[in-house]
C-alpha cells in the first residue's frame, strides 16, 4: 500500500502520517517510512545534528502495527493504552529509511498487543511492545 492507500485505512494525516508504504507478509505487517530532514519534529531536535526523536519511532511502529487491525479501523481510532519494553538501539538520521515488522501478540475485545521492530539498512533501531484500545469513531 502506498501512501494514500494507507490513509484509507489509517485516521492519520499530514504531518503526523508517518509511514510511506506498507504490506501485509504471512502474520506481521511490513511498512517504511523514509525520513526527508524537512520534517517538523527535526526542526529543534537537535539544531546542527538533527535526529529522529524516540517518540516519533514509537509512533513510525505504532502505525504499522495499527494496520494489523485494518479490519476494525473503519468505525475505530486505535489509541495508545501502553507501551512496554521499548529500547532504543541506533540514532535515525535524516536520509534513513525506517522499515518496521509488527505482529499481534495478543487481543481481547477491543485491546490489541502488539508487537514492534524498528531497523534502518538492517541494524535495530527501536523494539517495543505496543497496547491499543480501539475507541469508537462516534464517541466523543
């Protein structure tokens, strides 16, 4: 899937769209996400040595792994409800390309576990375990 094809799926636009393609292989979802350098969350991280803030690669992951509740996502938002066991490995730099694997670990009801590898040209950048509580479109 391409870009506008995942924004048939995902809530996410501009600038917080942050995957530019994604596939379904077997049981885990494949998405990228290549970092341009003129992205709002380089602007003050840091002036001079702009790297990828941790939480923009939990999120990079995170919306890979909400494309395992494709299924769910047209009449719900996925949100955060935990993230666990995330570690930090590699800095991503302007020019980097972010591939992301996810798997479902775990669900009940309308709480998903999943779980996330973030790499850059093979070398880990990023791991964790994701929670999402799928929350009705309708409710406010």
């Amino acid at each position: 899937m391409n870009r506008e094809e995942l924004k048939k799926i995902l809530p996410h636009r501009e600038p917080m769209l942050l995957l530019d393609e994604s596939e379904m292989v077997g049981e885990e979802v494949i998405s990228s996400y290549k970092v341009r350098g003129d992205e709002f969350f380089l602007q003050g991280h840091f002036p001079g040595k702009p790297v990828v803030p941790g939480v923009i690669l939990c999120e990079i992951m995170a919306q890979g792994a909400a494309l395992l509740m494709a299924d769910r996502m047209s009449r719900s938002i996925p949100l955060y409800a935990g993230i666990d066991g995330v570690r930090f490995k590699r800095l991503v730099l302007p020019g980097d390309t972010v591939s992301v694997k996810a798997r479902m670990a775990s669900s009940h009801g309308s709480v998903f576990v999943a779980e996330a590898v973030a790499t850059v040209e093979g070398e880990m950048c990023s791991r964790g375990k994701l929670t999402f509580m799928l929350v009705d479109k309708e409710n406010k």
